[in-house]
C-alpha cells in the first residue's frame, strides 16, 4: 500500500429526500479510496461522524507516512543511524502489536522490510516499470531485517517530565519499517470505536478494498462485494454481519509489467521479490480489532501461495479465506463458501475441507 496525501472529500453522496436514510462520503488517504457509509442517523449527526473519522484517517496518515516527514519516518531515519528514538506509546503499541503478529506468522507478515519495498519503488505515489538492482536485493536479504529486532525500553530521564513517550531502537540497522500492510486495519478500528462514541451503531468503513461494518443497513445485512482481480465488478459478494470485517490483498492493487511479468508491491522477505502465482487473497475476521485482523492476517497467506495458504490460515486461526491462483482458481474454506455468492455461477473453484 502506497501513502499519499488525502486529497480534498468528494462532495456528501448521501441522499437528502426522506426517503433515504443512507449517508456517505468519499475521500483519498493511506494511497487509496476511503469510503464511510451512515444508516439511519439524522443528516447532521451522520455528517459529524464522517468528519471525525476523515480527520482521524488524515491524523494516521501524518503519523505513519513511510518516506515523508512523519513519526515513523524519522524512527527510520534513526534506526539507520543506528540511534534510539522517543515515540508516541500509540505508535510504540503498533510496533509491538505488528513484531507479534510476525512472529505468529513466521516473518511472512514483516513490515521491517522497508527497504526491500523501496527498492522496488513502491515507496513513492508514482512508480515506475524498472526492475531494481539484483545485488542491492540480495544484501538487503541476507541483512534479514525482522520486527523483531526493535528493542522497547520506558522513556527515560532524558525527556520532559511526565512523557509517556517509549524509547525505540533496532539490533539491525537495515530494519526500516513500512506499515502500509497495517495501517488501513488499524484505522478501521479506529473509525468504529469513533462512530460507536457517537453513538452511531449502523456503519460501513471502506479503505481500499478492506471492509468493517457495525450494526446492519436497515432490515438487513450490509452487502459488499469482493474485487474481482483481472476483471471489472465483484468476483463474489456477500453479507457482512455486525463486527465482521474483511480484508483483501491483491497483486492488481499497485504492480507494474515488465517483459511479460508482472511485479506487485507484495514483497517475500525470504526472497526479496514480488510473489508470483497469487492474484489475490481476501479473508474474513470477527470480533475484536476484527479490521486490524483484515489487513494484517491477508498478507502472510497471499505469501505462502497456492501451496502454503491454507497452512497459513489455519495457524492463524482464519476460517474463512480464499485465494485466486494465478490461472483464476478460486481456492476456498468450506466456510468461506458459504458466504459467498459468485458473480458468475462458473467460475473455477477448489473447496478445502
């Protein structure tokens, strides 16, 4: 996922008549389309509770930018140096939080690969089809930069009274950390706990194709749709239940093609290249930090492919996923079947047990 600045909101789509009781705005953040969808609230509550939550995304966006000025770019810049840093508790929780979550998933989640994902020239708003150098991609293997490696300590004597601020460091100076596969889940989180304050219990959170719902749209279910990856429309839809989210990884999102081959931003740590033989991964999560679960559990399955996905899975406890392998099998839980409903009835699938 590429960071960009928020572009200015679209203008309010929601219906004004008495007919309608549906509210949405758009906007651009975290280098992709961010969408908040209201039901059944009155037009001036429904208006505050997306403004509050567009200011919260804006708010993360400054804080996480990953090769912008930003809190997470400067703990970069003194990682690199080889020096500690003070951060927020907020921004010290995400990286204890995301060092776990890579550990569970045996380092194939691993935002410390910031610059492998540079290197690629990912880390810009424009990219551009060149392939990077092969010597500099093996190095930054072999220096084998893992969550890991960050070193917490309290803050210390050094800063003004009463911070809460965390002292930061790495044991590897080639750590250089890109949250891009955890920040639209995290603000998803955030969005729903800053609707639920409001006391908006109805509501559709969209960043970028990962999705959490509260409450229902009326009578009924929200109703979403999966990206169907090579094709315009859903390859699949379905209902998402009160405290649901779900949360798509696909190589058509930022990618460019070289002789024939196409390159996505989905890095393999162990390799250094982008994954091959995957054109998507969506999962579905339940509960608490369900959106944070969305985006951050997708990404390790999308790396183990077609071979390795459902072992991914059932490690980290998802019972509802799916891949589509690069000949467009669809390959699912049996309990993501059941929730499903395919655009089109013929579409190649392979059911796990």
């Amino acid at each position: 996922m590429s960071f960009r600045l928020l572009l200015p909101l679209l203008a309010l789509l929601a219906a004004c008549n008495s007919g309608s009781q549906t509210y949405e705005q758009q906007g651009y953040v975290f280098g992709t389309l961010v969408e908040v969808t209201i039901y059944g609230e009155d037009e001036a509550r429904a208006k505050a509770g997306i403004t509050s939550v567009m200011q919260e995304f804006q708010r993360l966006h400054d804080k996480l930018h990953a090769w912008r000025p930003s809190e997470l770019s400067e703990l970069n810049v003194a990682i690199a140096q080889g020096k500690s840093k003070a951060v927020s508790p907020e921004l010290a929780a995400m990286l204890q939080d995301a060092a776990r979550v890579s550990a569970q998933s045996d380092g194939l989640f691993n935002p410390a690969i910031g610059g492998l994902i540079q290197a690629w020239g990912f880390q810009a708003d424009d990219f551009k089809a060149v392939l990077p150098d092969e010597k500099k991609v093996a190095a930054l293997v072999r220096a084998n930069p893992q969550m890991g490696d960050l070193v917490f300590a309290p803050s210390s004597a050094s800063l003004p009274h009463g911070s809460d601020d965390v002292i930061v460091g790495s044991r590897n100076r080639a750590v250089k950390i890109d949250l891009g596969g955890y920040a639209k889940g995290y603000a998803l989180d955030r969005a729903a706990d800053i609707l639920k304050r409001q006391g908006i219990r109805n509501a559709l959170i969209n960043i970028g194709g990962n999705v959490l719902a509260l409450g229902q749209h009326g009578s009924r279910a929200w109703r979403i749709g999966i990206q169907h990856p090579r094709k315009p429309g859903p390859l699949a839809t379905l209902e998402l239940h009160d405290g649901e989210a779900i949360g798509t990884s696909g190589d058509y999102q930022r990618f460019f093609e070289l002789g024939g081959k196409r390159y996505c931003h989905l890095i393999d740590p162990r390799t250094g290249y982008p994954v091959q033989g995957v054109q998507a991964v969506t999962i579905l999560t339940h509960g608490a930090n369900a959106g944070l679960l969305s985006d951050e559990s997708s990404k390790p399955l999308f790396i183990s492919g077609v071979r390795g996905w459902l072992a991914a899975a059932q490690k980290m406890h998802l019972d509802e996923a799916l891949l589509v392998d690069d000949r467009g099998v669809v390959h699912l839980t049996a309990a993501m079947q059941k929730r499903l409903k395919f655009a089109d009835e013929s579409t190649s699938r392979q059911v796990e047990p």
